[in-house]
C-alpha cells in the first residue's frame, strides 16, 4: 500500500499555487464585525471585512488609497468605512465617499471581493470576481434543520492549511497527541478504508466493542445513555474542496447497531473543519460539532465546545513544530504509509482543481 501511494503522490503533479483561487472561503464568523472592521490575511490578499447599510457584509483590500495605511484601523460611520490616518471614507464597494475638506470623488476604487453570509458563517471569494457565484458554496444542511446543535470556533495556526487536512483525514494520531480526551489504542489497531465518492474524498474506521475515551463518556452521559459499558465506535472523514473536512463522528452502546443504531441509542455528530489559507505557512481553522442529540440543551453544546477546543489546540503546537522542520528542510522526502491515503488523494485534488484553474 505504501508502494501505491508513493505512485499516486508522483502522479499529482505539483503546482506553484498552494490552493484553489475560484472558491469560497470562510473569511470569518459574524460577531467579529459587530461594529467593527476586521482585517483578515486570506490566500496572501489582505482584506478588510465590515457590515455596510442595512448590515449587508462587505469586503475591501486594506489598503487606503490615500496613503496605503490599513483601512482595518479605521471605524465605522454611517455604513462606511472610515481610515481611522486621515479620515478617508470608503463604501462598500471600494469607492471613495469622501474627505474632511479635500476632492477625493475621481479617486478611482480599491479592489472588492465578493462576499456572502451564509451558515452562520461569513464567506469570501479571493478570486476572479466575474466567476464567484454563490450557487458554488456547498450546501451545509446541518446549519439549516433544527434537529441539530452546533457550537464552534476559530484558531490561527503557523501551518500550511495542507498539514492540518493531513492530520484530519489520518485520525491515527487521536491516541498519542489526544491520549486523555478522545485518543485509544483501537485506533491503531482498526483498518481503514480511503475511496474517493464523486467529488469528495471519504476516509472511514470502525471499532466494535471498546470502551469510551473521556470525550465519549462525556456525551453519552449527556444523551441520557449508560457510559461505562463497551461501545461501538466511528470515525467517516469527508474532505470538500477547496478546503474542508467533515467527520461523522460517534458512538453507541454495543449492541445496538453501532453506526446504523437508531438516533436514540447513539450519540452522533459531524465534526465541522473549514481551514482559511492565511499564508503559505499559515492558517485560519475554523472548527465545531454539529450534533444530532441533546440538540436543546446549551450547557452541553457550551461543554462541547470548551471540550473540542482544548482538543483542537493539543494539535497546534504539533502543527506549528510540523511546519518549522519543514520549511528547515523543504526539499527532504517524506515517506508515506497507508494511514496517509486521505490526506494524499486530498491533496491529489486540490492540485488537479489548481491545475485546472491556471490553465
């Protein structure tokens, strides 16, 4: 298997690009412009976000075109967007409004991107505006049915966004990096099944008759079902283009039908991962779990989440370590195993979607 994958990672030819232009992007969540702007770096474009008249979200470069200062550090008047050097106001769609006591109406308009709110979340095109069309973002139903929760958030991380898609789709490393929270040997020990289902790639593990880690007990507990008996137990990674992966993730009491068992006797969830290319070397990741029990209980999604996010920065470190040694040593050959099949044929599509693109 390693032998194939070595064949499959030739086979991608690689790009000058690291990721996919023509696509939408989570640019950030909706209480981080509450009367504010926000400056955010995405796909190496700095940008600054903002709510206009009637709270529509828009997105600039940030970059006054007075004096190049960021317009991030200005503030907002009247749904414009005011340079907080010399006052110069900017709308929505990067034209200049005005300037206290000077001409400023035949400056000619910063760059805008395209820009929706949709999933609780906001979205950005980094690309060719003329091709942003929203029918292109993928539809997320749990952020529409009422028979799921969610709770989330966001970290920056000093890695390639690649690297953490890697570390998403071999959910091997759960029993050493996540040894008290959701990590257990039978990780290792389960066979794992990569294929590729239309436009997405699909990693899936299944262990039968374990013992719930922390994490696990923890939501069993909260779904009203027993937590110290043996339990069946699934991990089903989906990675989308450009950039995400969802994992259907949960466990039910044995005996009851594992991943197939009916929603009252398990406890299921989508792990929710969307990574934001900041730099080549960076990102923003921004995380949660939908989840289809307890659905109204908000302590338990406010547990959740402060349990996921303590999860979710154990990888941080590893990551941002993972990327320093890289970019030391950027031309030495990493050997690849069958555990890397979803993170290498994720790749495999981001670089044909780049190809594409550039051609």
């Amino acid at each position: 298997m390693a032998t194939s994958l070595k064949a499959e990672a030739r086979d991608a030819e690689p790009t000058a690009a690291s990721w996919v232009r023509n696509a939408w992007y989570v640019a950030c969540m909706p209480h981080e412009i509450e009367g504010k702007p926000l400056g955010r770096t995405i796909c190496n474009e700095q940008m600054v976000f903002f709510r206009g008249i009637e709270g529509q979200v828009a997105a600039l470069e940030d970059f006054c075109p007075h004096r190049g200062a960021p317009l991030s550090l200005g503030f907002l008047r009247d749904g414009a967007l005011v340079c907080g050097y010399h006052g110069l106001t900017m709308g929505c769609r990067g034209k200049t409004e005005g300037m206290p006591g000077q001409r400023v109406g035949g400056f000619p308009p910063i760059r805008s991107f395209p820009v929706i709110e949709r999933y609780g979340f906001i979205w950005v095109w980094p690309g060719d505006p003329d091709l942003a069309d929203p029918a292109k973002l993928r539809h997320l139903a749990w952020a529409e049915d009422e028979g799921w929760a969610y709770g989330g958030g966001i970290y920056h991380v000093a890695s390639d966004y690649r690297l953490m898609i890697d570390n998403l789709m071999d959910l091997t490393h759960e029993t050493y990096v996540h040894a008290t929270s959701i990590g257990q040997k039978e990780i290792d020990e389960a066979p794992v099944r990569t294929r590729l289902v239309g436009s997405e790639v699909v990693t899936s593990r299944f262990m039968d008759n374990v013992s719930p880690p922390p994490f696990w007990a923890m939501a069993l507990d909260g779904a009203g079902l027993p937590s110290e008996v043996p339990v069946d137990r699934w991990q089903i990674c989906h990675f989308h283009l450009p950039s995400s992966v969802e994992i259907e993730v949960g466990v039910a009491p044995m005996g009851q039908g594992g991943y197939d068992a009916p929603m009252d006797q398990k406890v299921y969830a989508m792990v929710v991962d969307m990574m934001t290319p900041e730099t080549d070397s960076s990102h923003w990741y921004f995380w949660g779990m939908a989840r289809r029990f307890a659905v109204n209980d908000q302590d338990l999604t406010d547990s959740i989440r402060d349990g996921q996010g303590r999860i979710f920065a154990e990888d941080i470190e590893m990551l941002e370590r993972q990327q320093q040694n890289l970019s030391r040593q950027p031309d030495r050959r990493l050997l690849l195993l069958n555990i890397d099949a979803g993170g290498v044929r994720s790749r495999q599509l981001i670089d044909k979607a780049i190809a594409v693109e550039l051609a």
